[in-house]
C-alpha cells in the first residue's frame, strides 16, 4: 500500500560518519519505501552548521531519493534560508502549513513553532555568543541527561504539545487532522486529531515519524526512551 510520511526536526548537522551512518541509512530506507515525503521542519540546524556546508556534507546523500519523492519542504525555525531556486532535494517549499486531502481525509502540516508562546526565545539565540554554547547543549543532550532531569524535561514538553492543540483546536475543523513537530515530543491524540511526529535521531535511540494511508495516519515508534516515552 503507497503512503506519505511525515519526518520532523532531524536537526542536521556537522556529518560525522561513524556517528551518522546508522542514521542516514535508516533515513534512506524509510525515504525509499514511500509514496512522498513531507518534512516538517528543522531538517537541518542552522545555529549548529551553515548552509554551504549542510549542503555539502555526507547528508547530501540523502538529496536524490528526496528529490525522486517529489518531496514537500516545510521549514522550520531551524532550517534558516535555503536557495529556494536548486530544489537540492525538495519539489516544495512551504513557510507555513501544507493542507491537503488523501482518502477523503484533510490534513494540515505545520512545523509548530509559530504556535506556542515560548517562540520568542529563538531571538535570544541568535545572539552570537550564545550560539557559540549551542554544540554544548547537544552533547549535554546526547550523554549527560539524567533520569530525574527526563522527567521533568517530559512534562514541560507535554505542556507545549498541549499549547500547540489549544490553537490548533482555533485555527482548524475538528475534521482536520493537524500533523505538527517542534517540541520533539511524539504524540497521538485522536479525540482531537492531533499528531506530533516527534524526532528521528537514532544516535539517541528517538525515532518517530507519521505515515498517512487511505484510511487515516499512525504515528510509527521506534524508541521511546527516556526522556520522550510516553
């Protein structure tokens, strides 16, 4: 059965193969076994590397079989300014929310960052200081997370995956199933028709992503450890 997915908040940067190869391959599977691709934002991490250089990296592998999927690109806060013109591995851009219709069904994707009130402390990181201790948090992320510090991480991602649906729940139908991403936190709930894709980094045993049929959407889990389970 063809079908779309959905992958949000990859978060690329600097390519590192032993590190990442695990990850690419993977990616590339789960490209290749579908109908089209929607990325929903933070592909790649503009406060972590520059655009010449993502573009450039061993992640450009995964490029062709984008391309070859007629995927549609929804950036994100992450992403920065791409060169719309290339179509290095996308057929469509989008800033905002991508709607449309598959069984019947209508959907709206959107990254999710323009949604909750906590956005504005993007501008703080543009400072360039503080950017510079940005690499800093991704390795205290990757090896120093503590189970006590995973907790109280999950419950503050909860309350912006429940800020998100409050305004959602105002922009939408009740029909329309709303597809965001943003907070890393996976998450599907029916009753509001809510589904966040979570994040897909396999280095950190976190992989979630959205497939879309003819009879509705799933949210696919592949790790739920802390400090995303559910």
């Amino acid at each position: 059965m063809t079908h779309e997915i959905v992958i949000s908040d990859t978060h690329f940067g600097p390519y590192r193969e032993k590190r990442d190869r695990n990850r690419l391959e993977y990616l590339r599977s789960l490209i290749r076994g579908s109908d089209r691709v929607i990325i929903n934002g933070d592909f790649w991490d503009n406060w972590w590397i520059n655009y010449h250089d993502f573009i450039n990296s061993g992640w450009s592998e995964l490029f062709r079989p984008l391309r070859e999927k007629n995927t549609v690109y929804i950036t994100g806060n992450h992403d920065g300014i791409a060169r719309t013109k290339n179509k290095l591995f996308w057929d469509v851009t989008v800033r905002n929310a991508f709607q449309f219709k598959r069984g019947g069904i209508g959907y709206a994707v959107l990254h999710g960052h323009t949604l909750d009130s906590w956005r504005h402390a993007d501008q703080l990181v543009e400072h360039r200081f503080i950017r510079s201790l940005y690499p800093i948090g991704k390795w205290l992320q990757e090896h120093a997370l503590t189970d006590g510090f995973s907790n109280r991480l999950y419950r503050l991602y909860k309350t912006w995956n429940e800020e998100q649906k409050t305004q959602l729940d105002k922009r939408y139908n009740p029909s329309v199933w709303k597809i965001v991403g943003h907070t890393h936190l996976a998450e599907f709930d029916t009753q509001r028709r809510y589904i966040n894709a979570g994040m897909i980094d396999t280095h950190l045993k976190r992989a979630s992503y959205v497939e879309i049929h003819d009879n509705g959407p799933r949210l696919v889990h592949l790790f739920t450890p802390r400090p995303f389970e559910q």
